[in-house]
C-alpha cells in the first residue's frame, strides 16, 4: 500500500464532512478564509519541520510506497496530515451541537443547584 492510498483514507472523509459544513446555511462567515490561513500556517510548519527531522534522520519514509514528488527533503504524501486536519476539525467544530455561545450571546446559567 502506498502513502496516497493511506492517506486517501481519512482525506477523502474529511474533505466530505469538510464540503458538508461549507454546505450548511449556518456556518459563521469566516469559516473558509480561517481555514485557509489555518492550512497555509500548517502546511509551512510542516514543510520547515518536516524537512529539519528527515535531514537529521529522525525519520525516513520507504522509496517504494512514495510517489517521487518531494518538498526539500519531506515527501508530498506528508502533507496530506495537516491537510486533513484543516479539513476536518473546523468542519466539526461547525457540524456537532454542544459549541461555546459567542462572545456577548446568551451568558452561562449561574444559578446554583441543591
């Protein structure tokens, strides 16, 4: 099994949860552009650390189950974990009932119980 086949395994949930929030009328209006400077954070952190461990040899990936295509010295397929992240998390964040309310919405219950 090569690392896209892993990687197709949770991407393409998260990209349709991801879609299935985008999708939904009551998404707060940032929800796209604070994904994407999310992602564009992540995928630089993880170009820059990524590529300072493998040059150190903390970790390797195996020539036969990547596709060839690198980032300095951090194969492609490893971007596809803080990719999934962006996609996802946010994605539930909007999708799953329980959220914290807004800052100045509907203030906590404080009466005391016996």
């Amino acid at each position: 099994m090569t690392y896209w086949t892993l990687n197709a395994f949770f991407l393409v949930p998260a990209a349709l949860i991801c879609a299935t929030a985008l999708l939904r009328r009551n998404r707060p209006r940032y929800f796209a552009a604070a994904a994407a400077v999310t992602a564009v954070v992540l995928l630089v952190l993880t170009a820059v650390f990524d590529n300072l461990m493998i040059r150190v040899g903390l970790f390797w990936y195996n020539e036969d189950r990547i596709s060839g295509a690198f980032a300095g010295a951090a194969p492609l397929e490893d971007f596809a974990y803080p990719l999934a992240a962006v996609l996802l998390l946010p994605a539930l964040w909007v999708l799953l009932p329980g959220r914290a309310p807004a800052p100045g919405g509907a203030k906590p219950n404080t009466k005391e119980t016996p």
